[in-house]
C-alpha cells in the first residue's frame, strides 16, 4: 500500500515510493521501505485516503461540478507502518541517508 505525505510549509501531496520523494520545498520527505512499510522525516505528514469511498467517488464520478467526495485522514503519530527518522537527508545522486548516531 503507498503512503502519502503532506508538507505543511509548501502544502504539497506527494506519494511515497521505493526511491526517496521530496515534496516541492524538500522540506517533507520520505521513502517506501518496502510494500507496507514507509520511513518519513519529522517534517512530513503522513496522511490515508478510504480506499472504499475513493473507490466509490471514481465509479460515480460526475460530467461536471465539484465531483464525489471522498474520505481522506491525517495518519496517528505512533503508526507501526511509519517510522519518523529525524536525520533523513538527501545526498546528491537523490538516494535517501541517514546519519549514524553517535
């Protein structure tokens, strides 16, 4: 399942995949681990979309107007499919980092 996150000083929406994704400012950013599992910075939101109501605002999805609505939520802090790591960073072939504690 993708993750999305969200950058409160940029406000952009990015989803997460497997190669490090940065929101517009770079401020927000983060990486799938793996299927279920993402790694995000202390600056990014994680946030879920209802897969069944979105599912449902596709299939009637009108001509025209405002469209279906859809249900959308800002993840727990404590997430067992997130891990907040506070020295994620971005070298400069793009590849995401974390600086060994000392």
């Amino acid at each position: 399942m993708n993750k999305i996150i969200y950058c409160p000083t940029c406000q952009d929406l990015k989803t997460l995949r497997k190669k490090l994704t940065r929101c517009v400012c770079g401020k927000a950013m983060g990486i799938m681990i793996d299927h279920n599992n993402a790694e995000i910075n202390e600056h990014a939101i994680p946030v879920g979309l209802s897969t069944k109501t979105f599912q449902f605002a596709i299939q009637n999805r009108p001509s025209d107007g405002l469209g279906t609505p859809f249900t959308a939520f800002v993840m727990a802090e404590n997430n067992k499919n997130i891990t907040i790591n506070k020295t994620l960073f971005v070298e400069r072939s793009g590849e995401a980092q974390s600086v060994p504690s000392t």
